[in-house]
C-alpha cells in the first residue's frame, strides 16, 4: 500500500506540472484528458478500487478521490488563466479603431440604375391615373410588329437597316426582336374588353449607335381604348404626365402633325424649354422648344387588328424613350454610358434602393 500511495503522489506531481507547463486551451484539455478523461491515469488507478478489499479501499479510496478532485480543480484554475491570456491577446491584436467612419451598409453602397428609376417613376405617375403595365415578348412575329400596326408591305421599317430579323423557321418565318412596344397594343386588345388604359414599358431594339441611339433601348407606350376617347383626353393626360415627371407647376405644349402607320391622326409633341445654358435643360420656362414623343389617335386599321370594331371604339396612344427622357432629366450626355455597365457611372447617376418614387412623396 506504502508503494501505492508513492505513485499516487508521484503521479500528482507529474500531472501538477503539465497542467503548470501547458501553453493554450488546447493544451490543458488534452492534459485533462490524459488525467481524468475515460482511459486517464487517475481514472485507470480509480479502477483498480474494485480488486481491493475493505481495509484498502477505506485508505486508497478518499486518496485517489482527492486526487482527481485536486487535478479538476487545477486544470479548471489554469483552464480559466489560459483563457484570460488568450482574450487578453486577441484584445491587444484585435483592436477597432473608433474614429474610422462606419462601411457604409449595402443598402447605402448599392444604386438603382437610372433606367429602373425612371420606369418606377412613369409607373408611379401613371398608376395614378389610372393606368395599369402591361407587358409582351421581346421576339415577336411579323404579324405583331408590323402587319397588325398596319405597316404595309415595302414601308422602310421592315428592311435590315433597321431591323433585326432571326432566321427563317420550317414555316419560312422570320420573327423580329421588337423595334417598338407596340405589338402589346394588339396583344391587349386581343385579351381584354375596353375599356383599356395601359402603359407598356419595356426594351425595344433597332439598328442603330451613336450618342443618342443604342441598338437595345426603352420605350414607355401608352394606349387607351373606349368609346369616348378623343384629343383632348390624350392632351390632359400628356401634360399632366410632364408636369410630374419633369417636376414643375405648369409648361406649355405644343403639337405638330406627322405620321405613324398605327394613329391617325398622328403628332409630334413638345414642351417648353430653356436651353440658354449650355449642357442645361430647364423645362417649363424659356421661349424654345423640344420634342418629346409622338402620339395619336389609334388607326381605325390597328383596331380591327385587334378585335374592335372602330364604329364603336376609338383610342389613343403615344410613345417616348424612356432612355431620352432619362437624360433629360438628370443630365446624362451619352445614351451609351447607360449600357457600359462602369461601376463609377452608376455610383455618380444612380439612385439609393430606399427611395422608391412616389408622386406625394416625390419622384426622384
């Protein structure tokens, strides 16, 4: 027994100077382990209780539980040591400087595009009288593009200078990537009894590239089918729509004849400006002018494509570019920049996520 509570005690010490010796958490878990894990010295010596008789374990008994009491707690205080070193550590390594401004968050960091803001501003305009967004295909067939709008065959809309064509399918067809919104018109009026106020905005795509033109841009379309529409409705309803969108009390509009296969009669319109200075535009004050977009009354031809009966209903419709009036709005010299997705354009002219448009909260 002499030579049993010898190991006991040497053991203590061995085991008192690991715990004392190790260096990190790590460390005295696995001292822990070795010590009074499952299969550890002092557990291993604890098993060895059974195989003694009654005088023995009297003696060895409270020993070698003092034993496994004295090193639990010695590596719990040294565990707790270690701990205060390491959080010490990471304190001193870790330090945050508090006068560095906050990263902005990415809410803060993120910008709409110009385009979707301008297109969350003409819908929240129009909502309000009203209007609901329709939509269509960006591939359509002849038909929609142009034969329904009452393009004739030969008009110079259907030739590959302006238009991209697909390839021929089994039929010999050749559908078109849309050079306008319009095919939507017929699209609704095919779906939907009048009365029909709808605005369709969407991408449309044409030949052509310079400082104004893309070969993919967007159009805003407006149709309104009843059996009352006329002139004057149409009137109201694009000046009421300039004065919100440009954001003035009032500006003066004039409208010129011209031609589009799908209105008759058809009109240019434009708006009062001030361009005295130069890359300013003030709308609703000055003595010139600039057009805007083109409407009409819808083509009695266009109707009838769209399964109405023009003795009965009539309508009208208008279209602008909603990449033009874009620039107009906020300063924007080249339609392009719009497309070539530079980081730094976009953090100058785009806008933050929160403000959504609102006509009583304000547009932009």
């Amino acid at each position: 027994m002499t030579d049993t509570m010898q190991e006991i005690d040497a053991l203590e010490t061995r085991l008192m100077a690991e715990i004392a010796a190790t260096g990190d958490e790590d460390a005295i878990e696995a001292v822990r382990i070795a010590a009074i894990g499952k299969k550890g010295s002092v557990s291993e010596m604890m098993k060895s209780l059974g195989k003694m008789d009654a005088d023995e374990r009297q003696i060895m008994g409270p020993a070698l539980n003092g034993l496994k009491t004295r090193i639990t707690d010695a590596v719990a205080e040294r565990k707790s040591e270690l701990h205060k070193k390491a959080v010490d550590r990471r304190l001193a390594t870790e330090k945050v400087d508090v006068t560095l401004p906050v990263r902005p968050s990415p809410a803060e960091a993120g910008k709409i595009h110009p385009i979707s803001q301008v297109m969350d501003e003409l819908t929240a305009i129009f909502a309000d009288m009203g209007f609901t967004v329709a939509e269509g295909p960006d591939v359509e067939t002849d038909y929609y593009n142009f034969t329904a709008l009452n393009f004739p065959d030969g008009h110079p809309a259907r030739e590959m200078h302006d238009t991209f064509f697909f390839n021929a399918d089994e039929n010999g067809e050749r559908k078109v990537l849309r050079t306008h919104t319009s095919p939507v018109q017929i699209r609704t009026m095919e779906a939907q009894e009048p009365p029909i106020r709808i605005i369709i905005p969407g991408k449309t795509y044409r030949q052509d590239s310079d400082p104004t033109h893309t070969p993919m841009f967007h159009q805003l379309e407006g149709l309104v089918v009843d059996k009352t529409a006329n002139l004057a409705n149409l009137k109201w309803t694009l000046e009421e729509f300039c004065k919100a969108f440009f954001e003035v009390p009032s500006l003066n509009m004039r409208f010129r004849p011209s031609y589009f296969p799908f209105t008759e009669p058809s009109l240019e319109v434009d708006i009062q400006c001030d361009r005295s200075k130069p890359g300013e535009v003030r709308f609703g004050e000055g003595n010139d002018w600039m057009e805007i977009l083109g409407c009409g009354m819808v083509n009695p031809n266009v109707l009838r494509a769209g399964g109405l009966d023009p003795d009965v209903y009539q309508g009208f419709a208008w279209g602008i570019g909603i990449d033009r009036i874009a620039m107009l709005k906020y300063g924007m010299p080249d339609l392009r920049a719009f497309f070539d997705a530079d980081v730094r354009w976009l953090k100058h002219y785009g806008f933050r996520p929160i403000d959504m448009p609102t006509l009583f909260a304000g547009l932009s």
